[in-house]
C-alpha cells in the first residue's frame, strides 16, 4: 500500500478583505520530497505555509497532513508534525544554549530530550561556533539566528519542514552548508520558499505561485 503524501493541499481558497490570495491551489509533497515555492511578494507564499500550519483559516479547499484532515479540531495535533522557519525567527530570550533546551520543557517534546546530545554536532554541521552556546540570543546576528532555529527543527525530530526565506541572511558558504544538511535527510520533507539561489539547488523541483490565480504544481 503506498504512503499516502505528507502534505496534500486540495483546490485551496483563501480570502483577504475581498481578494483572492489563493484560488483553488492544490499540490502534493511525497515523504522526503524537497519543494521550492516560488512566486513574487504578495504571491501567497507565507499564506500557503500558514495555512498547512492551520493558522490561516480556508475560504474552500482541504490541507491534510500525513492523510488526515486539517480542521479547527485536529491543527493542534496535526502541527505537532510540523516546524515552521521564518526567515527572521523570534528565539525568544537567553542564551542559544538556553533556546535549544527550551522546547524540551514541554511535555510533548519530553521524551526526545535526549537529542540534544546532538547539538554540537549540529553546530559543526551548519558552520557554527561551538562558543555561541553561551551567548545571548539577542546578540547573535541573523544568519546564526536563522541557523539555530533549523538546529531547533532538527532536535524536534519533525518529518516535514516549512520554512519561510531560511537562508536569506546566509552568505554562500552558509546557504550551502544548509541546503546539504536538508539534501542529506532522505527521511525529512521541505517545502520552502526562497529566492536564494543557492537554496534552490537543494529542490526536488518547483511550485509556481501567482497572486490572485490557481498556481500549478510543477511536476
């Protein structure tokens, strides 16, 4: 029996003050796929990632998540599944060491606090040093930021992954060190939306989003 899609978005409608940001969207991504969002500002990139988080409610249209259905009853559920990335994420307070522990305090994340072992690791891997452990978040500049927040993803062991410009205050080095990581996870789906050029490298291939209309899912 095949696995059904993780994230299958059907003739999706969503409406703002009269206008149309998206109009019968529909698209699949597959275990594992790796997908590019693509379209100008305004397109309804950011409202398409809310809208599978269940933060933006449909005018018409479904959003199912590993098969089940995306409601007001199920979103808190079905997010658990999920981490979303903005491209300038708010960390919160502390210091960075402080900001990977913190999810683990709650108790839905309790019994995979033993991936924290994994963040010097992780550290090396997206080309960040170990010494930023014990610095401030507040003073790390955006590019470390936007690394910690995808360290954070990974920690949380989620099997799908939205994120919103995740490298675009990155230099080349960094975005490439990022794209490799989420290449090399086989097991992890990424839908993101990025005009890095670098970042695009990293995609199975591209869905086309333009304001007002229907989009297309390239395939």
């Amino acid at each position: 029996m095949n696995r059904p899609a993780v994230v299958e978005v059907d003739d999706l409608t969503v409406r703002f003050d009269n206008r149309d940001i998206l109009e019968r969207f529909s698209m699949r991504i597959e275990p594992g796929e790796k997908v590019h969002l693509k379209g100008r500002s305004g397109s309804g990139k950011s409202t398409l990632l809310r809208s599978i988080l269940g933060f933006v409610a449909s005018d018409e249209g479904t959003i199912r998540i590993e098969g089940e259905l995306l409601s007001g009853r199920s979103a808190w559920a079905l997010r658990r599944r999920l981490v979303y990335v903005h491209q300038e994420p708010n960390l919160g307070t502390g210091s960075v060491a402080e900001v990977f522990e913190r999810p683990f305090h709650y108790r839905a994340n309790m019994h995979l606090r033993g991936n924290l072992k994994r963040v010097e690791e992780l550290m090396d891997r997206f080309l960040l040093s170990r010494e930023l452990l014990d610095k401030d978040v507040t003073t790390i500049s955006g590019g470390e930021k936007q690394r910690v927040a995808i360290i954070t993803s990974v920690l949380l062991g989620r099997k799908i992954l939205l994120l919103d410009e995740p490298t675009s205050a990155l230099d080349k080095v960094g975005k490439s060190a990022v794209v490799d990581y989420l290449r090399s996870r086989t097991d992890v789906a990424v839908l993101f939306a990025a005009h890095d050029v670098e970042a695009l490298g990293g995609a199975d291939r591209e869905v086309q989003l333009s304001a007002g209309s229907s989009g297309r899912d390239e395939r």
